[in-house]
C-alpha cells in the first residue's frame, strides 16, 4: 500500500533526577527503533536508522535496551553499539562516535 507506515526511529531524550550521576555527566539520548512485523530483515530498519545518525551528528552517544532475543541487536552492533550490560531478559546498547 502507497503512503503505509513501515517503521519509525527516534530519540528519547532523558530529563533530570538521575541518581549517582555528577551534573556535568551528559546522559545519552536512548534510541526507540520499531518496523512493522512482515517488514522486517528488508533493510529498512538500517535506512531508517542511517539517517537518524546522519541528521544527529551531535548526539556522538546513544543507548538502546532490547531484549537478548531481538535480531536487530545485530543490527545494531552494525552500526557501532557495543554491549554494556546484559541480563538474562534484556542487553543496554551505546554507541559512541
């Protein structure tokens, strides 16, 4: 279907009140990725995820949470994310440029 919504990226960008951290530590903005189910493994999540680092150069760090069982965690060490912590249920992505 023309005009159809296939998948969407964006940032979240985190706000005040994190514990522990010192006030000048700049907190990275965490990554919010989706492509619709019947979509996927076509290339579109790394389209669309290309042109969000393209058109945020400033934002040189970037985290992501995703279950250990999502595919796009290969995707994402593609693009540079490398594993900082990982659970049994969940692995936390950053990326630094």
């Amino acid at each position: 279907m023309v005009g159809e919504l296939l998948g969407a990226v964006w940032f979240r960008l985190p706000t005040g009140g994190h514990k522990g951290r010192r006030h000048e530590e700049k907190v990275a903005p965490e990554l919010a990725f989706a492509v619709k189910p019947g979509h996927r493994r076509r290339g579109i999540g790394a389209a669309l995820l290309t042109q969000l680092v393209k058109a945020n150069p400033q934002h040189s760090t970037i985290s992501i949470r995703a279950s250990t069982k999502n595919p796009a965690v290969r995707l994402y060490e593609r693009f540079g994310f490398k594993i900082v912590r990982q659970s049994a249920e969940s692995v936390t992505m950053r990326r630094e440029a």
